[in-house]
C-alpha cells in the first residue's frame, strides 16, 4: 500500500471511533467514541461494564480471568472463605452459633475483543473495577514485514498525546522502548520491541485512568494485607517442631 493511501485510510477510522487518531480501524461493532482522551475505544472512564458488554455484544467480548489482579484477587479471596469456614467449625465445636456473614465479591474484572488496526491485528483488555471501567490493554504483535505499519502506530501516538514524560530503551539497539505519556485524564505506557532476526515485534499499549487508577492500587494494596493477615493466622495454627517435641514429651510424661 502506497503512504498516501494508507494515510487516508487511517483518516477514515478516526471518523468510525478508534481509540488511536487514525490507525484503529476498529471493529464495526465497537461504539462511537466520546472523546479523544477521556476513554478507549468508544467507552468513557468509569462506563459500566454492562453498558460495554451490550456495545460488544455482536463482537462477542470474552470474560478474563487470568489476568491483571484478578488472579490475585481470587486467590485472596478464596483464603478468606476457608479461614471463615474455619473459624465457623471453630465456633460450632465450643458450641456457640456460627456468625452468618455477607459472600466475599470480587471486585475486578475483564473482558476481550479483537480489532483491526490496518493491515495489523490487535487485542483489546479493558479491565473494570467495581463494574466501572478504568483501564486498556492493546496487544499488537507484528512481523518484520509490517514494521513499518507498527511504527505509524507509534507516530501516531505521540502526535496525539505530545512528548512523552518518559522515555527509556532506545539507548541499545533492538532492546525494548517504554515511553510512558499523561494527559488530565490518563496514564498512557507505551511498549515497543522492535523485531529480530526470526522473531516477531510487538506494540502494547497501556491505558490507566487517572481517576479511578489510584483506587485500584489502593485496593490491591489492601488485598496484599487481608492475606498476610490470613496467612499469619494460619501459621499460628501450624506448630513448630519445637512445639511438637513438647507436646509429644506431655503425651509421654503422662505415663510415666
């Protein structure tokens, strides 16, 4: 494709709601956008997870699991359940009434989709707190062949957004380049590997709002605490060796 078909090309899917000012041809069943920074993709920050799901539907959005957080999250949150399970048998064995509590929720999710980004493929994870949408994730991988295209992608980006606040990488030939970009509304990281000799390169592009984004920390944070807390709980429980030659030793005594 000749620059000066490729450039009107890319002007087009600004005007169909792509998340980059040209690039994203994206999918035909994503929504229009509501403003340049204040979202991705045609969904503003803090949008409900269910509004997004009704906008994708005919894209056919998939659940993440395993992903930012959520792994984390679910593993915290699966401790707590046992360790109130426990203290429930605990209670029922002295004889006391087990205290009916409220289910554990999760509190993070994500859901995937693909789009197109010109002759490029990209992968889209939009995470969610609370149901409310605070963060993108677009994964494009690409070939030697298409470097070129990856780096109008790049060009485009920082025509959009300005200078970068950060950026380190370009010092070692073929290394990895973060440029990390900030407007009012987002924290934009910027990833690029440029491709070698039998391997492919790839763009990921890390969207945070600025609003929501702290809250998450904040809440990954406390999870971190919640489960030490658990964990110190259970060592407590586990006896040392030193705990268990003693006891044995009373066992013995008793009989002696």
């Amino acid at each position: 494709m000749n620059p000066t078909l490729r450039l009107l090309t890319l002007a087009c899917g600004l005007a169909l709601g792509v998340m980059l000012t040209g690039p994203l041809l994206a999918d035909a069943k994503a929504a229009e956008p509501t403003s340049d920074t204040d979202g991705y993709g045609g969904f503003a920050w803090g949008e409900s997870e269910a509004s997004v799901r009704k906008q994708l539907k005919a894209g056919r959005p998939r659940p993440e699991l395993y992903t930012e957080g959520l792994s984390f999250e679910r593993t915290v949150l699966k401790l707590e359940v046992r360790d109130r399970q426990f203290e429930a048998r605990k209670a029922a064995k002295k004889g006391a009434k087990a205290r009916q509590e409220a289910p554990i929720k999760a509190r993070l999710s994500a859901l995937s989709y693909w789009v197109k980004l010109d002759a490029l493929d990209g992968r889209v994870l939009l995470h969610f707190f609370d149901g409310r949408l605070y963060g993108a994730d677009l994964d494009v991988p690409f070939e030697a062949a298409f470097a070129d295209d990856a780096l109008l992608l790049l060009k485009l980006i920082e025509g959009k957004y300005g200078t970068p606040k950060s950026h380190r990488g370009a010092e070692t030939k073929g290394a990895a380049v973060l440029d990390v970009f900030e407007t009012r509304e987002v924290k934009l990281e910027v990833f690029h590997q440029p491709p070698s000799r039998g391997h492919g390169g790839f763009v990921n592009l890390l969207y945070r709002s600025r609003d929501v984004g702290p809250q998450v920390f904040k809440y990954m944070t406390e999870l971190r605490e919640r489960r030490d807390t658990v964990d110190a709980k259970r060592r407590a429980f586990v006896p040392t060796q030193k705990d268990r030659e003693a006891d044995r030793a009373a066992r013995l005594l008793k009989n002696l």
